[in-house]
C-alpha cells in the first residue's frame, strides 16, 4: 500500500489520475444517451473511424494534441454523414450500412500508421491508439481532455430538455418544433469529442466499453434520467480510477483494466440491482409463489367453509398438500390475523381477503368469456394465475366493463368489493324491480337516497340504464342516479 501511495504521488500518475477522471465522468454522462438512443453501435463506429483523421493531422502538422483533436473530429463527422447518408440513400440496413463504414475508416487509419511508422525517426504506435497510454499523458493531453469534458457536460447541462424529449418522444419533439435531425448530429458531434479525448486513456477500441457500460450499469439502477445520469457518472469515474490503480498493482494495461472494473461494476447490478437484478427478482419470485400458495389455501378454507366441509383433510385434498406443508400454511394464516387461533374457522378479515380473491376470479372468467370469447373450459387455469396479480382499480375497470355481473360464467356469485352493497342498485337490469334496502353500506349514500325521497323500503321499477346513469319509476314520479351512486346503493330484488 506504501509503495502504490508513493508511486500515485509522481506527477505522472497524478496526470493520468486526473485523466482518468475526467474521461469516466465525461463517458458516463454521454454514454446515456447513447444508449438509449440505441446508437452504442454508432459509438463503436465513431470510435475506430477516427484513425485516418489522426493519421493525416500527423502528416500535416505532426505529433499534436490539438492536431489529433481535430483531425479525429472531422473524421468522424464525415463517418456519421457517410453512415446516414448510405442509410437513407442506399437500400443497404443500418447496421450493415455502419458496420461498411466503420470498417473501411479503421483499415484505413492502421494502413496509414503502418506505412508512417515505417519512416525513419516517426514514433507514432498504432498499440497506443488502440488501447490507450494513459500513463504517458502529456499536459496538452490533460488541458485537451479537461476542456473537452467541461464541454460535453455544459452542452448535456444546457440541451438537457432537447436530448430528453428527442431521445424519447421524437415525433413529439418534431411537433414541437425541436430539430430532431440537428440534435442527432450534435450528439454525434459530442460523441466525436468523447472518444477523441479518450484516446490517451483507454484507446479507440476500450472507449466504447467506458461509454455503454457505466451507462448501462446505471439504467439497472435507476429510471429516472437525472439519477441515471448522475449514477452513470460515478460509476465512470470509479471504473477509471479503479482500473488504473489496479494496472498498476498488477502491472498491467490500464485502459483494458479500466474496461474491466466498468464491466465488473456491471455485472454487480446485473445480479444485485434492487428492482432488476437477478437475485432480487428470484426474491420476489419466491415471495409471488409463497403469497400465491397462502392466497389458494385461504380461498380454497372459504369454498369449503361456505359448503360446511372445513376439515383439515379436505383442504389438504384441495390444494393437493401434504400434511406438514398445510400445517405451515394454517400458521401463516393465524399469524396473519386470516384464521382464527385454536379453530379451523376464518376471522372477519379472513372472510373478507377471502371474498376478494375469489371476486377477482370470478370477474376475470366472465370477462374471458364476454369480452375475449373463450368458453367455461377455457377460462379456470387463467383466472387462477390471474386472480392473485390484478390491482384492484384494474378489477374495478373489468366490472364496470361487464356491467357489474352478479354471477360468473359458471352460474356462481361475484362477490361484491368489500365496503360496497351486497346487492347493488347497478345489478338489476332495465324493468326489473326492487326496493330501498334498510342498510346501506355509506352514511353519505342514505343522506343522497333521503334528499331524493328515497326512503328505506320504498319500491321501484328500473326504466332504463345507460353507461352514465339509471332511471327509477317510483310511485308516479322518475328519478334519475348517476352511474356511479347506483353502483352503491345496496337494494332488494322484488321483481317476480
């Protein structure tokens, strides 16, 4: 530890710390972006066609940062024309039209250094290009790569909104007036700055690992673009930090190691991201399959408890358990407050938890065979998965879209959605008859009735029902509800 504290404290590891730095900050904020634009491959492209624009700047103006810069910055521009130019001009697909380009720009640039390399007193490393030297970085390098990495951030910084809308709603942002094809351009442009001060430090062919990967990494971990951004920044400078300072331990190739500790960063998340990862999604999987068990045990405890045959024997042959395993699952449900300690009898809240399944099951079969056209042998096996996902508002649209049935496909009851009527107003059909039901499920629902003169135990006659409200014939005067008042008026059929 002594020695590489020692060894960090030379100028010239200070030089390709800072370096290092910049280049995972810079790479990580732009790399998102690039990512979702899915363009990592446009990246790829950029990063190995810039070698001819390096080769010709040393011809004319020789070994030069500024040079380098700007020789590799217009070779990749002249790539991204040449790239969209074949894609919208020529019938060839885009990746092939990438991939043609890309290749052709790079043979290219090593032929060039080949032939220059050659001439006596040149000093100009193909290795070096491609793999970066971060631990020969010069001052000029340093001031290059500083300069261009306050660039790209500003330009993220101040674009923020065009990027953002023209990443994700792009026929939006046209409607907007936003250039759409101006923004592309640019961030081609940026791009070019990224992998040309990149160079030094980890070489055309690793930048695009030092773009993609962090980025990728942060999009595991966050779906907000800010805190991607963000994320996707510190995982850049870590992955640069890191790997340089375990080239040296192991003295190795820092822009490869660099590569390495981004990927290994990368393969953390993959594994331990909170909502994607790997190992927390088989959690949740076997925290589903747990619920899902202890849910089909207390459904299958209130079947048979409404038909009076609530035996230990006969729920362990409903749900095919052994007797130990149902043991387990009649703990859970006691510690759950779902069955009552010392009797195999369900609680109140049991009844109730209960009664939502089995309403979930029923509305999902009748909208199967409703609205999808399957038949009753169709529908069991699908409702039973599908019973224990849907969300109760998505529940509420399916029975409003039957028109809140009574019954299933099967002749069985719908339970009605705990804290509304047992028999609401909404269930009787058009010229159907009933009568005010003494209790109602909600203080303000009798306040409602009382101001229309509906009263406990007066009779009706359904008129008419539409999807915004029902007509009531009471007596001689009609009375109109709105659909969403009849859905909890609790009533009493006495049609005949």
């Amino acid at each position: 530890m002594s020695e590489l504290l020692e060894i960090l404290q030379q100028e010239w590891a200070i030089r390709a710390l800072i370096a290092s730095s910049l280049v995972g900050v810079m790479c990580g904020v732009l790399g998102c972006f690039i990512v979702l634009r899915n363009m990592s491959l446009v990246g790829d492209a950029l990063a190995h066609a810039i070698l001819p624009g390096v080769v010709f700047a040393f011809v004319i103006v020789g070994y030069s940062a500024l040079g380098f810069f700007t020789g590799a910055v217009i070779a990749g521009l002249l790539t991204a024309l040449g790239i969209t130019w074949i894609q919208h001009n020529v019938g060839t697909k885009n990746d092939a039209a990438i991939g043609i380009v890309f290749t052709a720009m790079f043979s290219i640039g090593v032929m060039g250094i080949s032939y220059i390399s050659r001439n006596e007193g040149v000093h100009l490393d193909l290795k070096d290009f491609l793999f970066g030297n971060v631990l020969g970085v010069a001052n000029s390098d340093l001031y290059l790569t500083t300069g261009v990495t306050i660039y790209v951030v500003i330009s993220v910084i101040v674009f923020y909104r065009y990027l953002f809308v023209s990443t994700f709603q792009p026929v939006i942002a046209e409607t907007m007036g936003i250039p759409v094809q101006l923004i592309h351009y640019f961030l081609m442009l940026l791009l070019s700055f990224a992998v040309v001060a990149s160079l030094q430090t980890v070489g055309v062919i690793l930048v695009v690992a030092m773009l993609i990967t962090p980025a990728s990494t942060a999009l595991l971990l966050s779906k907000r673009l800010p805190t991607v951004i963000l994320i996707s920044a510190i995982i850049g400078l870590f992955s640069a930090v890191l790997g340089l300072v375990f080239a040296i331990i192991l003295e190795t190739t820092p822009g490869p190691a660099m590569a390495v500790t981004a990927t290994l960063f990368y393969t953390l998340a993959v594994f331990f991201a909170p909502e994607k990862g790997l190992v927390f999604r088989q959690l949740r999987k076997r925290q589903l399959k747990a619920r899902i068990k202890l849910e089909d045990g207390l459904k299958q405890a209130y079947r048979l408890e409404q038909q009076g045959s609530l035996t230990i024997e006969s729920l362990a042959e409903k749900l095919g358990a052994t007797t130990s395993s149902l043991q387990k699952i009649l703990q859970l449900l006691r510690t759950k407050g779902l069955l009552e300690k010392g009797d195999l009898k369900l609680t109140s809240i049991g009844i109730g938890e209960a009664e939502k399944l089995v309403r979930a099951h029923r509305l999902w079969e009748t909208y199967l065979v409703n609205k999808i056209g399957l038949n009753n042998e169709q529908i069991h096996e699908e409702a039973e998965r599908f019973e224990h996902l849907l969300p109760e508002a998505l529940l509420d649209a399916v029975d409003q879209e039957l028109g809140f049935p009574s019954t299933d496909p099967h002749g069985s009851p719908i339970p009605a959605k705990a804290g509304e009527p047992s028999f609401p107003l909404i269930r009787l059909a058009s010229q159907e008859q009933g009568q005010i039901a003494e209790h109602q499920s909600r203080q303000y629902v009798s306040a409602q009735l009382w101001q229309m003169g509906l009263l406990p135990g007066a009779d009706f006659k359904v008129e008419e029902k539409s999807l915004d409200e029902v007509l009531l014939k009471v007596g001689e005067k009609e009375v109109r509800l709105p659909i969403s008042l009849a859905r909890l008026i609790n009533v009493e059929n006495t049609d005949s």
